[in-house]
C-alpha cells in the first residue's frame, strides 16, 4: 500500500467532502429562495426570543440527556454497565467534533471511545452503536408511517417514492426480532473463520442478548426520542405564524429527517431543502428556508455544541491518554 493511502489527512476528506456538499447545496437554496443569511436571520425578528429558548433547552435536553440514558441502557443490555455520568460525559464530549460529520459517521467516535477507554471490543462497541442508532431510525420509520396513513387523498401520490424508506426500516424491525436468524449469522461467521464468527457475534450482541419485551421497551424508547426533530419543527413553525396541516406535517417532517441522513456535514442542507420542497405553498420560500436551517441548529448544531466543554476530556480518551493517566 503506498504512503499516500496511510497519509493523516486522507481521515479528513469524508468530512471535508461533507462540509464542501453542504456548502453548496445552501447556496442554491439561498438562490432558489432569493434571500441571504441576513433575510434568513430577519425571518425571526418578530418570533418570541423566549419561546425560542424554550424549544432549544427542550431540544438539547432530549439529545442529551435522553440520548445519553438510550445508549446507556443498550450497553447494559449488551453486558457493558458503565456508569451513567461516563456515558453522559461521552454523549457530551463527542458532540462538537459530530457537527461536521455525516450524521451516521458519528457512531465511529463512540466506537473509538469504548474501545480505547472503557476496553470495549470493537465489534461489541460497534453493535451496541448501531442498535442505538438503529432504535432512532425504527423511531423516524414509525412516524413517516403514521404520518402516511394521515394523509389525504391529494397526497396519496407521494407514498410510492417513500416505499423504499419504509420498506427498510420494517425489514430493520423484523430482523431486530429474527434471533434464529442472528443465530444463523453467528454460526456463517463461525463457519468461515473464528474471528469472524466472534466479530459477528459481538456485533449482534445487543440483538441476540435482548428478550423480545425489552426490545419494544427500546423501540417505544426510540419512537419517543425521535419524536424530538418533529416537535421542535412544528413548534419553530408556530414561532413564525405558521400552521401546517397536521395530517401532511408529520409525512413531511419526516421525511426531512431522513433527509438529514444525506452524507453532509449534520445533514446541513438536504435538511432544509426538503423543509423547503415539501412545505411549498404553505409559506414564502425564504420562510421555509429559515425554518429548515433554525431546524438543523436547534435539533442537531447546538445540542451537539453544548459538549464543547467536555471536548478536551473526550479527545483525550480518545487517544487514550484518558486511559493510561486512571491506570
């Protein structure tokens, strides 16, 4: 392998990539919307200051404290008790660097984390990670459902292109339940190679572990949890006057949640462009935009900055120096 393929920098181009497509796809909102950051910013002049600031301590409440206390619990149920202040601190200090990140990219620092300072196994780490995050999008897939089956008439046009997305996270939700069929993977892995097997086995370790009841407790966890970006949607819409109908804001809304899902930095800029196409009509385009773009702060910026100071705890477990220094 040549040296250019092991370069340091080679890490930061995903990220890179993430923040140029955001970038751009802004750009061509703002010309789409003909406004500016100033006009996005004029938008909410006349919103209530304290209004505002109740739906974002309500935002950063859910992601993290919420956030913290799900992915505690699903170590625990993978065999790890941490305590819960470490878990909350590694919920916190991960925030920052996640800003620039794709939002599933995220799940690679917790993983890091685990396994540097907690002695975590990758592959356990990795499967605790991903049925955290697979319990938010079981969560977004039961309201994207539920928000179909609102519909009306006129909108019944739309449900063909969502299939797919729907589609996903009901086979998602089937194989969380399927345990012969993680019994079957462990064996295949086993079958190929011993590490592999292990490898398997401890990435399905939470999907294995978990009695059937406790993974509808997770799920309800996750419908409730991913009832978040909805609320402070609507509500930011309330803040400007703005009432859409109930039976297509939830379809729409979303839809702009998985949208976000779009590698780019937090899903800066498929967010709002969706917030944008979706709810045309029901506002002028530099109102939707501004919507869309408080949507990405209050739900994803600022709750995941609010961990700035625990930044410096976490970048040193990271590379662990958190670890050499309790040992």
């Amino acid at each position: 392998m040549s040296q250019s393929a092991n370069h340091p920098l080679n890490k930061w181009i995903p990220i890179g990539a993430a923040v140029i497509v955001s970038a751009c796809i802004y750009w061509a909102l703002l010309k789409y919307s003909g406004t500016d950051f100033s006009g996005l910013w004029q938008v909410w002049q006349d919103a209530s200051l304290f209004f505002l600031l109740g739906v974002l301590c309500f935002s950063v409440f859910v992601h993290v404290v919420l956030g913290a206390d799900k992915l505690w619990r699903v170590l625990g149920a993978s065999g790890f008790a941490l305590p819960w202040p470490l878990v909350l601190k590694i919920r916190l200090g991960s925030g920052p660097l996640r800003v620039a990140m794709p939002v599933d990219m995220g799940e690679v620092l917790n993983i890091a984390f685990l396994r540097q300072t907690s002695k975590i196994p990758v592959a356990d780490a990795s499967g605790a990670c991903l049925f955290d995050r697979g319990l938010n999008f079981l969560g977004s897939t039961f309201w994207l459902i539920a928000g179909l089956l609102l519909l009306p008439v006129r909108g019944e046009g739309l449900a063909p292109n969502i299939l797919g997305i729907v589609g996903a996270g009901v086979l998602y939700g089937v194989f969380v339940f399927a345990t012969p069929a993680h019994t079957a993977l462990i064996r295949m892995g086993y079958g190929i190679h011993t590490k592999v097997g292990d490898f398997i086995k401890g990435v399905l370790s939470p999907f294995s572990r978990c009695a059937p009841g406790r993974k509808i407790l997770f799920l309800g966890y996750g419908i409730v949890f991913q009832a978040r970006p909805l609320i402070v949607c609507y509500l930011l819409f309330m803040a400007l006057g703005i009432h859409p109908p109930m039976d297509t804001f939830i379809t729409f809304a979303s839809l702009a949640v998985f949208a976000g899902h779009i590698p780019t930095a937090a899903g800066i800029g498929p967010r709002e462009a969706a917030v944008v196409l979706l709810f045309q009509g029901m506002a002028p385009a530099g109102a939707l935009l501004a919507v869309g773009a408080a949507m990405s702060l209050f739900v994803h910026v600022l709750p995941m900055m609010a961990g700035v100071p625990w930044l410096p705890w976490f970048l040193r477990g990271i590379s662990g120096v958190e670890s050499r220094q309790s040992q």
